[in-house]
C-alpha cells in the first residue's frame, strides 16, 4: 500500500513537472513572438488608416473639381459660399446644384444643364487626351543601354564586331577610342582592357555612330549604302 501511494505521489509529481515545462514553453513560445504579432498589427491598422486618408483625399478632390465646375457657370450670380452651400445640399451631386442654383438664381435650368455637359465633356477629352499621351510618351524609344549594344555586336553574326570602335570616358584624358575586341565585359579577364559599362559613350564603324549616350540614340546598323 506504501509502495502504490509513492507510484501515486511519483506519477503526480511527474505530470507537474511536465506541465510546468509546457507552461513555460508556452510562455517562452508567445514573448519571443509577441513583437512580431504587435509590430504587423501596427502594420495592418497604419496601412488601414492610410487607404482611409486616400479615400478622404480622392473624395475631397472629386469635390473640389465640382466646386470649380459649378463657379464657371454661377460665378456670375452667386458668390462661392452660396455655391458651396448649395452644392452640400444637393449631397454633391452636379445635377442637383446647378437645379438648386437656378431656382436661386432665376436662370433657364435647362441652358445651365446643357453648359454643365459640355464642361464635363471637355474634361473628359482632356483627361482621355492626357492618358494617350503619357501612353505613347512610355512606348517611345528611349535608347539602348551600352551592355545591350555590346552584346548585340559581339554575338550577332551580322555585325563585323573587329570594324566596330567604342569610344570611353578617360579619367585623366578625357574620350578615347579602342578597338571593339580589346574592349572586356569581365573584369577576370586578362590581358583586356576593363572599362565600366557607365563610361561608355558610342560604339562607331568608320565615320558611321550606331550608338551615342548623349543622344540616347537607339542602336542601328550602318545602312547598306554607308557600307559600301
């Protein structure tokens, strides 16, 4: 009977020691990643306040732009508080504010409705107008990089790369001219001369540039007739 009461008191003693140890892992477990969880919660609530704030911009904008439109037709009869006045009752609807004015004003509602069509028409073409230009400004070319031209002439069989002239920005003597195989793209190699890819500043056959950084010129061959 003493010998059961000591397995009892053994296995007791033993399963407190065990969840001590789970405890203070556990404890150990959630300190060591307690700043993290801290630091992406402060993430999350920064990153909500912020869509919040460009909300509350594009909207503040949005109205703004109203205010202007809504001066171009009433700035004549009302002054801008009445505008803005109105423009809040009609809950910043474009087509509210200009009715609301007109009754304020005594002004045909149907020319002020017609006028606020076109002004937004016209802002319309212009936003449109914008976005193709800004479309065609990326899509020009703006040149090669001096790596692309190097390879291009090294590996493309069409180009006779021992006719071709790099010419380099010295330190000391300002631009010079190599020999396009002299000209090393690794600095291991030995026995070339390495020169950085940002000291480049045209690669040239004969009197014929294929390419110069100053004008940021997109990399041609010399055309047939200049060949020759």
């Amino acid at each position: 009977q003493q010998q059961r009461k000591r397995a009892r008191s053994k296995r007791a003693l033993y399963f407190f020691s065990a969840s001590s140890t789970l405890i203070k892992n556990l404890q150990q477990t959630l300190n060591f990643y307690k700043p993290h969880f801290i630091t992406k919660f402060k993430e999350n609530n920064d990153d909500s306040k912020m869509k919040k704030q460009q909300k509350g911009t594009k909207q503040l904008s949005k109205n703004e732009q109203g205010m202007e439109i809504l001066q171009r037709l009433f700035s004549s009869h009302s002054n801008e508080e009445e505008i803005w006045q109105a423009f809040k009752f009609a809950q910043f609807s474009l087509e509210e504010s200009v009715k609301e004015l007109c009754k304020s004003t005594g002004l045909k509602k149907e020319t002020k409705l017609s006028e606020l069509e076109k002004i937004q028409q016209e802002l319309k073409d212009s936003k449109s107008n914008k976005q193709e230009e800004e479309v065609q400004e990326s899509s020009k070319p703006t040149g090669n990089m001096a790596e692309d031209v190097y390879n291009r002439i090294k590996w493309d069989a069409a180009f006779p790369a021992s006719e071709y002239v790099i010419g380099y920005e010295d330190r000391f003597d300002g631009v010079q001219e190599m020999p396009f195989g002299e000209f090393a793209d690794n600095r291991d190699l030995t026995g070339e001369i390495f020169i950085p890819w940002h000291r480049l500043r045209y690669f040239k056959r004969g009197n014929y540039v294929a390419w110069d950084r100053k004008s940021k010129t997109v990399f041609t061959p010399e055309p047939e007739e200049n060949s020759q």
